[in-house]
C-alpha cells in the first residue's frame, strides 16, 4: 500500500449523506427461501446504500458490519466493498442491527457505530398502512450523515474527485474502437448535498421518489405531527391517572407516595 500522508486539509468539513434501511415483506415473496424456515413470517433486508442522485459511497465506506440479532447463525455479516452493502434474511421479529462503518484507509478515521431498528409490520397513516399491505412491500429508512472534520489530503482527493459521479452515468457512443464517454442524463444532477427537489424517479424508494430537501422536510413535518399526536395522548394519560387517583382517594385508598 501507498504510504499515506498524515497531513490534514485545514479549515474544512466534508459531509456526505447515505441511506440506512430496511425493506420486508410477508412471506411467501419472490426472492425468498419458499417455504421458508419455521416460524419465519417475513423476509427482510437491512442496507446501507447512497442517495439516489449522490456520489459513490464506496469512495469512502470500505467495509460494513452488521450485528444482527443473537437468534441467528453466524450474528456478525461483513460486506466489503463494492457491496452492495446489505443482509437478507428471514425471521419473526424485529430488533435492533448493530451496524459498523468502516473508512478508506487514506482517511485515519475510526469506524463509526450506527443502529437500525427493523420495521417488519406495517406503519405510518392508514393509508399508508393499507399501501404497505397491498403491496406487501415495507421500506424503513432514513438518511444519515457522515462529517470527516479536516480531512487528510488524500482522503480529500478522493472525496472530491469526479470519478465518484461516474454510476450515475450512462456510457455512450460504444462505437467501434472508440472509448466510451460517460455521460450525465436526464434529471440526475450530481451532487455530494441533497437535491432542492426530488428527480422525476430514481427508483429505489418505497415511495418511488429519490431524497430530496423537500421530502426531508416532508419527513420532518410528519415527525412533527406524530409528536403531537404523542403528546396529546400523553396529556389524556396524565388526565387519566390524576382522575384514578382521586377516585382511590376518594374510595380511602392510601396512595404510595413515590
Ligand atoms: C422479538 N425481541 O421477540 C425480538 C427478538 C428475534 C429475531 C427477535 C429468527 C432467527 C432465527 C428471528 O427472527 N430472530 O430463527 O434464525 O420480537
């Protein structure tokens, strides 16, 4: 291996975002063992992949570990890269996939640790809902965001190069002896940010649309809703407990005292 420079590139911040998830159906499903091992009712996939419309993350992701649960033969998957950097399994239960990320040597970065909580049952609004079951298709993901803080000036090479678009492109002019020219086409827009809008679609998502800053904030506003349905029905709770306690005392109930 090159020997690689130590010397940090001051005053800057890279950032790139990816998507961690999963996707799970009923089994049986196209793609699964069938029938499938006893007690297993769904088929699943945990990932972690770029952006529709971003930069190659095998520039800077090298290797991913996943931890699934103890329930399974050989717990801990590494997927090197290329990747794709997923599992598919078979099971009956959610928990938590402990996911470790792995950097570019260039970079001297450590791993870093993130989770992921599988969604195997249908979620969101009724409709939502009602979709997710009518396509037996549940997609849970998010975006996640990496920083590489001053970065070594090799690492910031590879991080900026223009090599990483290259997946989004498409090869033209495969003509006899001449070299193939990659090209940007239609609505992909390379970029290492989220876009303002989704483009027309990228495939991939449940939804059928890319990541983009408007559905982040879509996404966000619906967290916002959920927390307040929470905190009303938290609010009902409390309601609830102040009337049983008053009805206790009432009946000369003594109330432990926390
Ligand atoms: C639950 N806390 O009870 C969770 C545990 C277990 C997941 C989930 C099968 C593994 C196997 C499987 O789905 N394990 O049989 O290989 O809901």
């Amino acid at each position: 291996m090159a020997p690689t420079s130590s010397k940090r590139v001051k005053n800057t911040k890279l950032t790139r975002h990816f998507l961690i998830g999963n996707e799970a159906h009923l089994l049986p499903h196209p793609g699964y063992p069938d029938p499938p091992p006893e007690n297993h009712t769904k088929g699943w996939k945990v990932y972690v992949r770029p952006l529709p419309n971003g930069p190659d993350i095998t520039t800077w992701l090298k290797k991913v570990q996943f931890k699934l649960h103890h329930t399974y033969n050989d717990a801990s998957r590494t997927i090197e890269a290329p990747g794709p950097f997923e599992v598919q399994e078979t099971g009956y239960g959610e928990f938590g996939v402990e996911i470790r990320l792995y950097f570019a040597p260039e970079s001297g970065e450590k791993a870093v640790y993130r989770e992921h909580y599988l969604v195997l049952a249908p979620y969101g609004s009724e409709e939502q809902k009602a979709r997710q079951e009518r396509e037996n298709l549940i997609v849970a993901e998010r975006l996640e965001t990496v920083e590489f803080n001053e970065p070594t000036v090799d690492f910031f090479k590879t991080l900026t190069s223009e090599d990483q678009f290259n997946w989004l492109k498409v090869k033209k002019g495969r003509g006899k002896g001449k070299k193939p020219e990659f090209v940007f086409e239609g609505d992909v827009e390379p970029s290492a940010q989220l876009p303002e809008k989704a483009a027309a679609d990228t495939g991939g998502l449940g939804s059928g649309g890319a990541w983009s800053v408007l559905y982040e904030r879509q996404v966000v506003a619906q967290l916002r809703e959920a927390e307040k349905v929470l905190d009303a029905s938290l609010d009902e709770e409390r309601r609830g407990m102040e009337e049983r306690r008053r009805r206790m005392e009432e009946l000369g109930m003594a109330v432990a005292a926390k």
